[in-house]
C-alpha cells in the first residue's frame, strides 16, 4: 500500500520495513574509473568506499558489471567483479552507491534453488516478500550458545550409530574425489530429522548440481531445503559469496528457533576461491600457496554455524582430501576447528562397501555428552570388534589364522558380516536413529539395559567417555562376558 493512502487509525501497517530501508539508504553516490586491470583485480581511482561495498562498473554495449570493495592501494580501490570482465574500458566509470550485500532470508526460500549473488536460478521466479539480511553476522557470542546436548538423527547408520552427530554440531566429511562425500550429504539432507536444510554447492561442476537436486534430494528433500549453487567455472569471488549467503540463511533459520542442517559441498573449493582473492591482492602465499587469511576466513566461516540461544545450526563440511592426503593444511585446519570428522576411505569404496564411511579412522567429540551409557557401550564394541579384525586382517585374508587360537578375533570373525551389512546403507534407505540403535545392540551382542536409561551417558559416568581405538582395552570387556553365543541379526537385515 502507498504511504499516501495511510490513514492514522490504520495500525496493521508494519513501518518497520520503511524504517530499516530509510536507515540503510546512503544519500552519496561515489564514482570513480578503471585504471588497472590484472587478472581479476580492477583498480579504481576517485572512488571513496567501504569493504563489502558493491559498486558497479560500466561495460561498453552491455550493462554494468557488479564488483565487490576488496581492498585499497596508494590511493586506489580495488575491486572484484561478480561477473564477467569483458567489455570494461580503461577509464570506464564505476559507481558505488553505499549498498552492502543482502540476501534474502526466510520461508519463501524453502524449495528454491539460488546463485551465490542469491538469484533464483530455478525458473520460479523471483523470490516472494522476503526480508533480506547483510553477510556479515558473525557468529553467536560464546557465552550465548547453548551446550550440545541432544542427538540429530541423521538416517544414515553408520553415523548415527557411532558417530552420532549433536543438533548444533559441525562435523567435517573428509575424503579423496568420488569417494562419495556427496552422496553422504544429499542421504543427510533427505533423511535427516532437521526442520530445514540449508545446502551450499560450492565449485562443484554444473552437471552434477542438477543431478544433486534432481536425483540425489529429490523432491520431498528439496521441499524443506534451499540450494545455494557456485559451480566451477564461476568466478572466485561467486563461490566465495555462496557460502556466505548459506550461512547467512542457515542463521535466519535458527533465529526463528528452528534445528537447521547446513550442508557445505565442498568447504575446500571455498578456502581455494579464497586463496585465489588473497593471492590477486597480493597477500604472501604460505602453506601450499595458501596466504595465511584463508585460514582466518575458514575458521570465521565455521564458527557461524552450531548453537545459539534460538536454535542450532547442525553443519556438514565436506572436505576434498587431495591426493587421500590427510595433513594436507586446509583438511588440517578444518579438522581443528569442528566438533567431528567422518572419514570416507577409497578402499571401502573399491569394496563397494557405501557410504564408505571409515569407523575407526573417525571420531564424534560430542557423543559421549549425547547419547545414552547402552549406546556409548554397544559403539565401543562395535569399534573394538572392528579393530580386533583390522589388526590380524592379513593373517585371515591369506588363511594363515586358525580358528580358536583367539577367541577374541574369532569373536570379530563371527560378528563381522552382520556388522557390514549394517554399516552398509543404499542412498534411498532412510532409517531413524531408535532403530539404528536398536540393530546396533544386535550386531555386536552389546548388553541392552532392562529398562534403556534416557539419561546421557556423560551424566551416568564422565570415566566412561572413553574414544575406543584399536587396542583401547574399556569396560567393555565386562560387558563381553555376556554376549550371546549366537549373533542375533535383526529382520531388517536377514
Ligand atoms: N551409498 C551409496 N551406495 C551406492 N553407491 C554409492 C553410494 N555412495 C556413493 N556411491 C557411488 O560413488 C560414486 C561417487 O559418489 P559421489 O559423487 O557422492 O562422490 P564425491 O566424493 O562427492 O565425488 P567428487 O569428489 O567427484 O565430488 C557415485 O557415483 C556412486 O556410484
Ligand atoms: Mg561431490
């Protein structure tokens, strides 16, 4: 309605939207032109601005192409294009108008697909009535976050049985190309008990964001998601913006109280674009020719994400691991800086064991702290069983192990191929984490309580938060006294 057909009794108009809009008006247009262009740097002179500021640089026979504030130099401004350079004059006038980034923010975004500059790219339409919200908002104070204290069923078993993922937890998923990172997060985001899921394709190549969307979330997933998509062959800068305009909606979601997953695929094309910003500036390139604000945008980026005192952002952060390298500095830092890592090996994968998803190479930090003591113990044995078979797995595969000789390997051996069939999932199998853990007592004869305690295991025993790896001895051994002679294999799997 027109401000002018306003009458003072009508009360139900929201001038608050008029308000932030006059606020955020900056009544001085500053220009400037084009002085040097290097690769994707383009220096300015005589135009005043702040960092993160758009301006928009004028292209001969086309229309303006906008540019981000990047930085400054002796007196000029530089800048980075959104788009495409070509076109653009020396002398070319450039225009900043005070305007800062804004994404659009909310429910209408839930089944849409956006650029990293938050245009739909779906064909829908724009996107209706929605406020829109700056990049930058940091992230919760730690004071204001609450603790991690209840499990998100994730519906892919492996996880929830041993990695089990905490709504508000950011957890990495390591693995070398076509491992089957992507596969995992789409499994997430369909089967997932999250209210949204936020999904950011980051660098990926075209054809397989239509895949993604199309065959891997499908329909029903995409109706509770919003798909923010750079793919490779955009400019450095876009895929940057992608997976800040994610995490920015992810935290709209959470303002409003609701338990949202945000899913980054991959977070190392992100650290990549950046690297390539930093080095046009002309920052020092340090590790791997990373400069060293990479590693600060990085953890800025994934600190965003977790609890608040709204609600929780649970994150996933797939990670590429070039050449399988696990030291590598960008899988190094990120795996500092989140709560968890889950570990995709290629040899499960050439096994066709899917997901291939590495049990004992990956760790949840916050399980101890989520799950019930009959849980934490059956994922124990479960650990243990495989490290047992790990560790004489070569003696076994050349026969050179006679039967008997250990009882605690001829255990594994006898477990063994009710635990695979339960740690292997097919992508459209969903399955909620009662069940899971459920089969999980089944599969290694772990004791299930008469009565199975709601109460988190860290509040029965804090001693008993223990990370069982291969040769952790745990009081699991008691618990082994009472196992079944013969597997019980629940009727899902028969
Ligand atoms: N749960 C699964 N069940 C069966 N096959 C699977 C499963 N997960 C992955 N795969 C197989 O692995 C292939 C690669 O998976 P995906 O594309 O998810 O890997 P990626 O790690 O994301 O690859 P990239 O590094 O190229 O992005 C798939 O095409 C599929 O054949
Ligand atoms: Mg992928």
């Amino acid at each position: 309605m027109p401000l002018s057909t306003l009458h003072p009794g009508d009360t139900a108009i929201d001038l608050a939207r008029y308000r932030e809009r006059l606020t955020a008006l900056n009544p001085v247009i500053s220009h400037g032109s084009v002085r040097h262009v290097v690769g994707l740097l383009v220096e300015i002179e005589g135009m005043a601005g702040q960092l993160g500021e758009l301006c928009r640089i004028s292209r001969a026979g086309t229309d303006p192409v906008l540019a981000e504030i990047v930085g400054f130099r002796e007196h000029r401004t530089l800048v980075m294009p959104f788009g495409d350079l070509r076109g653009v004059q020396a002398g070319a006038r450039v225009t900043a108008d005070g305007g800062l980034f804004t994404v659009p923010v909310g429910s209408q975004l839930l089944g849409r697909v956006i650029d990293g500059l938050a245009r739909p790219i779906d064909g829908l339409g724009p996107i209706a009535g929605s406020t829109r919200q700056t990049l930058e908002a940091g992230a919760p104070h730690a004071l204001q976050r609450r603790t991690i204290s209840e499990p998100l069923s994730t519906g892919v078993r492996a996880i929830d049985a041993a990695l089990t993922v905490g709504k508000g937890q950011r957890i990495g998923i390591f693995a070398g190309s076509g491992v089957g990172k992507s596969t995992v997060m789409a499994m997430i985001a369909r089967h997932s008990a999250a209210d949204v899921n936020v999904i950011a394709l980051v660098g990926e190549r075209g054809r397989e964001v239509r895949e993604f969307v199309e065959r891997a979330l499908g329909e029903d997933g995409l109706a509770r998601s919003v798909v923010v998509v750079a793919t490779s062959d955009e400019p450095a800068l876009i895929k940057m913006q992608a997976a800040m305009v994610a995490t920015t909606i992810a935290e709209a979601f959470r303002a409003q109280g609701l338990d949202v997953t945000l899913l980054m695929d991959s977070v190392t094309r992100y650290a990549m674009a950046n690297r390539e910003i930093g080095l046009a500036i002309g920052e020092p390139p340090t590790m791997k020719g990373y400069p060293p604000s990479v590693f600060s945008a990085l953890s800025r980026l994934l600190e965003r994400a977790g609890t608040s005192d709204e609600g929780t952002i649970t994150a996933f952060y797939a990670v590429l691991v070039e050449s399988d390298d696990l030291t590598e500095p960008i899988t190094d830092a990120v795996r500092g800086t989140l709560d968890g890592h889950i570990v995709l090996t290629r040899e499960l994968a050439a096994q066709n064991h899917f997901p291939a998803i590495d049990v004992l190479q990956s760790t949840s930090r916050v399980m101890p702290s989520i799950v019930t003591q009959t849980h934490l113990s059956a994922a124990g044995r479960l650990r243990e069983l495989l490290a047992t078979y790990e560790r004489s797995r070569d003696l076994v595969t050349i026969g050179a192990y006679q039967a008997g000789t250990d009882p605690r390997l001829d255990e594994a051996l006898q477990r063994l191929p009710a635990i695979e069939d339960f740690l292997r999932q097919r992508p459209n199998d969903a399955q909620p984490l009662e069940t899971t853990v459920a089969q999980l007592l089944a599969v290694t004869g772990a004791p299930a309580e008469p009565a199975p305690s709601s109460v988190p295991a860290a509040a029965i025993d804090v001693g008993a938060v223990i990370e069982v790896d291969a040769g952790a001895s745990t009081d699991i051994d008691a618990a082994r006294a009472a196992v079944p002679e013969v597997v019980e294999t629940p009727p899902e799997l028969e």
